[in-house]
C-alpha cells in the first residue's frame, strides 16, 4: 500500500515523541501490505475499526492515540485524515474528516 503523505505523522512525533515506534510500526506495516479488503487490514492490525465512507481508525500506543485514514483498495493507498490523542478524537466525526 502507498501512504499518502507522512507528514502528518512526522509532526504528530515531534510533538508526542512517544508515539515514534508505534506509529513507526504501523507505516512500516502497511508499506508492506497488500490489502484488498477490511478483512485484510483487519488481519494486519486486529484493533481496527471500519467507521463508514471508507474512513478507518487505528488505535495506537494502547489506544491513547488515534489514527483515521482513509483506505482505496482499489489503488492502493492510505490517506492520513487525522491523528490525535483519544481526547482530540472524541470531538471529531471520523467518518467525515
């Protein structure tokens, strides 16, 4: 899969240094993927969720942080729509973001 983008995440870093090898993790595992379904990013990452409008949420770092991306399987890639902590994540509508 392509990711769309990193820099949000590079900044999410720089600002939560503790979220480098989580999120790290993840980039490297859906670099390497190959996926054509949910049930395949479920196979990847278990904890994932499908929120509607081909909008996925993450939980990284014990679930303290969260990730929506958006998934084409048909193109194959992963677009970064948000990453926050749970409490940022609350005040947003995922599915639409």
């Amino acid at each position: 899969m392509r990711i769309i983008t990193e820099e949000p995440l590079k900044d999410y870093i720089s600002r939560y240094p503790d979220t480098a090898i989580p999120l790290k993790a993840w980039v490297k595992t859906v670099k390497k993927a190959d996926w054509k379904t949910f049930a395949d990013v479920k196979k990847s990452f278990n904890s994932v969720d499908a929120v509607g409008n081909q909008h996925y949420v993450f939980n990284i770092k014990g679930n303290n942080h969260r990730l929506v991306v958006v998934i084409k399987f048909t193109i194959k890639w992963v677009y970064i729509r948000f990453i926050g902590t749970h409490t940022e994540y609350d005040k947003i509508d995922c599915s639409t973001i």
